[in-house]
C-alpha cells in the first residue's frame, strides 16, 4: 500500500518535471502554479517517508533556529557579518565579549554559515 501511494507520487514528480522540460516557458520563476504543484509533490514524497521521530527532530530544529536568530538580532550579530570578506566566531564572541562556542553553535543554528559563506 506504502509503495503504490509512493510510485503515485513519484509518477506524478516525474509528469510535473516532464511538463517544464516540453514547455520552457512553464519555468520555476514564472509560473507559480506549477511551482507549487512541484512542492506539494515533493513534499508530499517526503511526508510519505517520514517516522514520527523525523518530524520531532525537524520541529526541534525550527524551534532552535528561532531562538537563536531572535537571540542574535537582539546582540546585532548579523550586522557584523561583512558583506565582503570573512570573520570568525573567535572575533564575533570577542566584539561581543561572548563565548565562542556558543556563537559558532548558534551560527550553525541560524545556517547564517552557509547563506554566507564570510563566516567560518
């Protein structure tokens, strides 16, 4: 039953990415609707896979995310993240007379390190 509700939901992936690769003019940027087809889909792939204990795990991440951001605008962190260049988690906690593991933990926790790669 799991796997007949899982080939639906890839045959349909496929019919959807089949679609935008006939027609380029159905491309993500404009064309909301199947774009949102496209992520419901996927998602639903994903939902279709999930254990119970995924979920907690991605809602504790969320959460955790969250705060740390809320944490780190309220110390105006990102605004000594340099558009140009790089800093360190050594220099943020010492501008901020904080201690380093907490900052880089809590960069990781806003992805702040990947979305800008000028901190490490």
């Amino acid at each position: 039953m799991a796997s007949d509700k899982a080939n639906a939901l890839i045959e349909r992936l496929n019919n959807i990415a089949q679609e935008i690769r006939d027609d380029p003019s159905l491309g993500f940027q404009s064309d909301v609707l199947q774009r949102a087809r496209l992520i419901e889909t996927a998602t639903s792939i994903i939902d279709s896979v999930k254990q119970q204990l995924d979920s907690f795990v991605d809602q504790t991440s969320t959460i955790c995310e969250i705060t740390a951001t809320r944490l780190f605008t309220k110390w105006k962190v990102f605004e000594l993240i340099p558009a140009e260049g790089s800093i360190g988690f050594q220099e943020i906690a010492a501008k901020l007379d904080a201690d380093v593991a907490l900052i880089g933990t809590s960069l990781t926790m806003t992805r702040a390190n990947s979305r800008r790669t000028n901190v490490w």
